[in-house]
C-alpha cells in the first residue's frame, strides 16, 4: 500500500470532475488515522425517534421527566443511535467504496451523550490485506473513536469492511 493520499476528484474529460472523497483499499495504511471534517450534534428528535424507531422504549432516552430524575439529569442517547450516527458521519468517506461491511465489534459506550451533544469521528486503521477470494477488494479493520464537543471519547468500536482497490 502506498502512502500516498486519496484524491478528492475523479477527471471525467478535460473540463470536467467528479467529487469523489471516499477512500480505495490502497488508502488505508495500518496506523493512519482518518478523522472526518464534520461533525453532528444530536438533537431531542434523533434521540427519541430513533431510539423508538428501533423498538427501544428505555425511560433513559424517551422519557424527559424520568431521565431528569435519573443520575444524567436528562435525556441520554440511545448508545446504537450514537454508534449509527456516526457510522453516517464516516460513511462517505470510509465506507464509500466498500463492497460491504462486514463486523461491528467491541463497541463500548464510555460517557453518556446527551441531547445537544455534537459528535465528531476518527478511524484508525488497524488492519489491510487483499482479499484471497476477492482480488479486486480488500479487507479493512478500522477502530472508529467517538467523541463529543469536549473532545471526550464517548464511544468505541472496531468495523471490518470488504473495500474495493483503486483500478477494480
């Protein structure tokens, strides 16, 4: 793998370009870390009707008065909506050229989110190798860190995704 950087645009002809930031296989060298320019900050919405979307109705996260009451103080989110959200935020650029993904593993909430919360994304790469059975994709095992406007780590967790390489 080269440690070369992906590019951010793909030459269609002479005057024209396609935005293309999503990364190839050969883009993850072990012991980079790839942190997304944006971030997003959760609002009372996301928290209740995405927690209840997904048939979770724990009072922690869609209920005001009992979370109040609880040792938060408020409304905490739903730890899966967090994870999932910032599986988006990453999406384009880690996982805009994966033929699938293929393990969430080892995720571990370590703070409450909040509503108001803004969570931000890095990966870093923590394995790369070609695919025996696939030779125009490769394996990639990434360690997504989660944290909020703090800078505190919120949450972690390890995604193995099947890429394609660049010429493929």
């Amino acid at each position: 793998m080269s440690n070369q950087l992906p590019s951010l645009l793909i030459q269609k002809d002479e005057k024209h370009f396609v935005e293309d930031g999503a990364m190839f296989y050969e883009d993850f060298v072990v012991g980079r870390i790839i942190q997304s320019s944006h971030g997003r900050t959760i609002i009372e919405s996301d928290c209740v009707s995405l927690t209840i979307l997904l048939g979770i109705e724990s009072q922690p996260h869609t209920n005001r008065d009992f979370a109040k009451k609880s040792e938060f103080g408020d409304l905490i989110v739903e730890h899966i909506v967090t994870f999932g959200m910032a599986v988006g935020i990453h999406s384009r650029l880690i996982s805009g050229h994966a033929a699938a993904n293929l393990e969430f593993d080892e995720i571990k909430a370590l703070k409450p989110v909040k509503i108001n919360d803004t969570i931000y994304v890095s990966s870093e790469v923590l394995s790369a190798r070609e695919s025996k059975s696939r030779p125009k994709q490769g394996l990639v095992k990434v360690l997504l860190s989660i944290s909020n406007q703090n800078g505190e780590i919120v949450m972690t967790g390890t995604r193995t995704m099947l890429v394609w390489k660049r010429n493929a």
